[in-house]
C-alpha cells in the first residue's frame, strides 16, 4: 500500500471518527436546546395545516368578557357555567373545562357551574397539583363538582433551559390509577381507545392565536373569544360533533406559556394554556405528531455528509471544502425545512453541523501536518540530488511525485571512474576519500545544474536519470549537455588534485533512454525514491562499452535520434547485449554542433 492510499485511509478514518464525535456532541443539553430551536424555526416557517384541529375548537376567556366581572381570580363560576350551557347548546362531543375547581366560592356561583356541568353530561375537568409528594400527584376538583365526565391534568413539560413547551406528557395508560394529561384523557374519550403514541410526544403546533378580540380565528385551531360566544352570535353548527376547551385567555392571566411559534414574527407572544391543550389533542386525533430522525438514520445523514466531505477535500484541499461545504450544508438544510413542511418530519441539523464541523476542522489540520510532513520528505529527499527550481516546482505540487510509482519514458546515466581502483590502492585513504568526495560533489552540482536526478553512488559510479520526479520535455539534451560539462569537469578536477596521492583517473559515461518504473521502492518504512527496468541495466552496458571503443560518452541510438540535431558525433556500430535478442547501436558523442574539436 504507497503512502498515498495509507495517508488517504486514515484521513476517511479520522474524518468520520471526528464527525461521529460530533454527533455525539450533539447529545449535551445545551446543543439539544439549540436542535429544538432549528425545529422550532422549521415550525414557525412552514405554511400551517387549515383543517390539521378540524374536530377541536377554543373558546377563550378575553379581557372583554372579564369586564363586567366582580373578580379576575379565580374565574367566576357563573360565568364558567354560562360558556358551558351556551357551548352545550351546540351539540359538542365533549368540553373540556382548562380551569382548576378547587376551594369552593360564592356558593350561588358554584351551584350554577355544578348545575352546568351536570346538565352537560359531557364536561371534561383539570386537577390540581399536590406539592410535598414524590413525583407528581394530583387533588380532584372540589366535591360540589362530582357530575365531571372524566378529569385529567392541566400541566405541561417545559424545557429547563429555555422554558418552551414542546412536549405532550400524554402518561401511561398502563399504569393503574395515574392521571393523565387533559389532551390525552380527550384523545382516548374521542377515538374510544386507551392506546397512544408514545408517553411523550411532540407537539405539532400548526398555527398561533394572535388575533384581535372580534376576529374568530388565527391559528389551525379555531379560536373564539368567550365575549362573542356570549354574545349569541355563533353559528348553531359551530360546536356540533367538536371536542371545545374553555379557558383564560385574558391579558393579565397566569397561565401563558413560551412556545415554538413565540417568535420574532409575533412579538414573541406567550400562548394561552388552554390553545396548547388543543393543539395537544388535536396532533393525538390527527396522528400527525413531529417525528424526529434519531439513531441509526441520524448516523448514517451523519456519515454521508462527512464521507462527501472527505470525498471533496481529497479533490478540492482545505480552501475548496471550506467554500464547497457550506454551499451542501445550506441546501441540507433548506432540504430539512420542505420535509417538515411536507411530512412533519425533523431531519436533524446541529448533529450534522457539529460533524461536518468536526469532521472538517481534522480534515484541516490533518492536510496541514501530512503535507508539511510531505513536503520536508521530498526537501530531505531530493534537496541534495535535484536544481531548486525543480525542488521547488515539486514541492508546490507533491502530486507530481507518483508516491506508488509509475511507467515513464526517462533518460538513464551511468558514470565510472577508468582507474580509479588501481589508483586508490596505492594512496593513501584519507587522501582517496577526500578526492572522491570533491569529485562526487562536483559531479553531483553539474547534474543538478542541468535538471537531473541524483539516483545513487556505487563506490565511485553515479547513477542519475532525468524525467522524474518532473516532467522534462528536453531530458534527453539536458542530460547530453551534462555529459559533455561532466567531461569537462572531471578533466580540470584531475588537473588541480593531480598531485594528491598520485590519483589521476578519466570518467566515461553511458546513457540511454526508454521506460523505466519509477517511484518509492522498500518497504512503508524504509524505501527509496529510484528506478528499475530494462533500461536501467542497458544504460549500465553502455556506459561499460566505452572500455571496449576507447571512447569516453557512449549514447543509446534512442538517446542519440533524439539529441543529433544539437550534437556531433559517430555512430560506434552494433553491440551485443547478454539477455537481449537484438543488438543496440551506440553513438559516440563528441560535443555541441557548431564547436571545433579540441
């Protein structure tokens, strides 16, 4: 496996571990208040469903109908009793009552109501709250009020933090003796069932009461002001066959709560308890509560988003993700807001976030350490075997540099000392090193200086190609002409050391140019950036046919055919090679076109 393909693993790997991290950052209070908010918000933008409470109406306490009354608290009973007997004359299914009967009143007033409630037959009543007990429990309401149909609990979860109700407490019918939530208890009177969807449930807030007091209605829950209904002016079918809950609505009531649609549009107005019973009971009737897309679906949007994050920023890099993916996140979340207007379904959207986040902010830094890893590999690698501006141009685009290896056409150098073996026996070591060292340096800053690529020494051999790890057009005269300044180099290196130790040698050079493999060769760990193939081995036989033509540059006739217009030299004939069926022409070459000979 090259180091790209292991670099690129652990990259998709620590991507989605970084974004599966997120998501589970999602899972602290504080984020889950802010997940609720992006649904409130796909709440209050999406167009409301008209007929969603079709079968639940609201008949609201307002300041005019409290007007002529002696007191606001508690609601006089016999103005209760009246909305009941004027709402009973429309032949609802049920009345629900949102007001707590506790302590008895004025006793006329309470007889009207218990007179009401009997004649009824119908009504629905809430309990009170019992403080000082474990859990939650409740007193019924006052004796005098026995004749209630069914009672069921007026309160609601509210969200610790921000103190939004947006949940149903629907309760557990399973439980023997528990009471139940006021919308539920109507919901399983309504359909004749003790089974509900859950014992918490989302409440699919349609629409919000804001209406002037002579307006009838504002929200998917039909809403009258109780000053109208006394009024007499209500259509005699407007209760028949409807579930109507009666409660305070007046501006100086207690019982106003923080909901999903109290936004910026509507002044961040509070809703009546009463509207959040109905709208309670009419997401039970309907079925159509808010389902949330958590678990396995929840990771999975999770990972397809890191995974095409990932994808893009192996094709992109950093400065493309970081344009690209707010780009995809913004129609995910346009996307999020059509589903739920379409199918009241909540796709989640600060899990995707944090992980897109998450995911991207390691895909960053990640980039930066590899690629300032990479980049120190190929000056480490190459600083000393290649020209800066080559060094440069590979570093800026370390795709260059196939990491796995690859086919290419190159031209192939092999170098060797005439001598030099015999020579340095009879020196002195020291002084063999340090010639050797001068040579290699000096031969090592031709090639560099034209474009080359210091594979390796052998002793006193050098091996260098031209082609890779840059594409070279003019390879095969860079390295002609760096044959020809080798030459001219090696002589004037013997002419000034000459005198050390006695060592005085001749360099004869052999090129050749074909398809080799190049790239990193060894193991993940140790390997080395060089060539192998046929044209490697047949470049070395050329370099050793100078011993047999008394020649000094021996070109391959590929490497020839293409350096003639600028070279001069003569063909040496036909060589044989061992292993190969046909025999290689070999060219002398003897200097630039247009230089005398010396």
């Amino acid at each position: 496996m090259s180091f790209a393909s292991f670099s690129a693993r652990r990259a998709w790997l620590g991507a989605i571990s970084c974004g599966l991290l997120g998501w589970l950052l999602s899972a602290l209070p504080s984020v889950v208040n802010i997940e609720n908010q992006a649904i409130d918000l796909r709440m209050r933008l999406r167009t409301p469903d008209r007929i969603f409470a079709e079968g639940v109406r609201v008949v609201l306490i307002d300041d005019a109908a409290m007007a002529d009354q002696p007191y606001r608290s508690p609601i006089p009973r016999d103005l209760l009793a009246d909305l009941i007997r004027r709402v009973s004359a429309g032949e609802p299914n049920f009345i629900a009552l949102d007001v707590v009967l506790g302590a008895a009143t004025d006793s006329e007033r309470d007889r009207a109501l218990a007179n009401a409630i009997q004649e009824a037959g119908n009504v629905v009543l809430v309990a009170d709250r019992v403080s000082g007990g474990e859990g939650m429990e409740f007193s019924s309401p006052n004796k005098l009020f026995r004749d209630a149909h069914a009672v069921g609990h007026p309160f609601f979860e509210v969200d610790a933090i921000d103190k939004t109700v947006r949940n149903l407490d629907a309760g557990s019918v399973e439980k023997s003796g528990e009471m139940m939530s006021l919308a539920a208890t109507l919901s399983i009177l309504v359909q004749g069932t003790g089974r509900l969807q859950g014992d918490s449930v989302l409440i699919n807030y349609q629409g919000m009461f804001s209406a002037e007091e002579d307006e009838v209605s504002a929200g998917a829950v039909t809403t009258l002001p109780a000053s109208v209904v006394r009024l007499g002016v209500v259509p005699g079918d407007w209760f028949k066959g409807k579930v109507v809950l009666i409660g305070a609505g007046f501006s100086d009531s207690g019982d106003r709560h923080r909901v999903p649609l109290s936004g910026r549009g509507n002044d961040y107005s509070l809703m009546p308890g009463v509207e959040i019973h109905a709208n309670a009971l009419a997401t039970l009737l309907s079925g159509q509560s808010i389902e949330r897309v958590t678990g396995g679906a929840a990771v999975l949007i999770v990972l397809v988003f890191v995974g095409v994050m990932t994808f893009l920023e192996s094709r992109l890099k950093t400065t493309g993700v970081f344009v690209c993916m707010p780009l995809l996140i913004g129609f995910y979340s346009l996307g999020s807001v059509w589903i739920f207007d379409a199918m009241d379904v909540a796709l989640p959207l600060i899990p995707v976030w944090l992980a897109v986040l998450g995911g991207a902010l390691f895909l960053a830094a990640y980039r930066s350490r590899t690629e300032g890893r990479q980049r120190r590999w190929i000056r480490n690698a190459f600083s000393h075997y290649i020209s800066p501006e080559y060094l440069e141009t590979l570093m800026a685009d370390p795709a260059a540099l196939e990491l796995g290896g690859e086919l290419k056409e190159l031209t192939v150098m092999f170098t060797d000392l005439e001598g030099f073996t015999a020579a340095s026996e009879k020196a002195n070591p020291v002084d063999v090193v340090d010639w050797l060292n001068g040579y290699l340096q000096g031969m090592t800053d031709v090639i560099v200086k034209h474009n080359g690529t210091v594979d390796k020494f052998v002793g006193d051999a050098i091996m260098a190609f031209w082609g890779a790890p840059v594409d070279q057009d003019d390879q095969t005269v860079s390295a002609a002409r760096c044959a020809l300044e080798m030459q001219d180099f090696a002589d004037a290196y013997n002419r000034s050391e000459q005198t050390r130790g006695g060592i005085s040698v001749r360099t004869r050079i052999g090129i050749h140019t074909g398809d080799v493999f190049v790239g990193n060769i060894g193991s993940r760990d140790h390997f080395n950036y060089t060539i192998i193939g046929d044209t490697v081995n047949l470049a070395a036989r050329i370099e050793g046919a100078n011993k047999e033509h008394k020649t000094w540059i021996l070109l391959s006739e590929s490497t020839w055919s293409r350096v003639s217009v600028y070279m001069r030299g003569r063909s040496m004939g036909r060589m044989t090679i061992k292993g190969r069926e046909q025999d290689v022409e070999v060219f002398e070459l003897q200097g630039l076109k247009g230089e005398s000979d010396e």
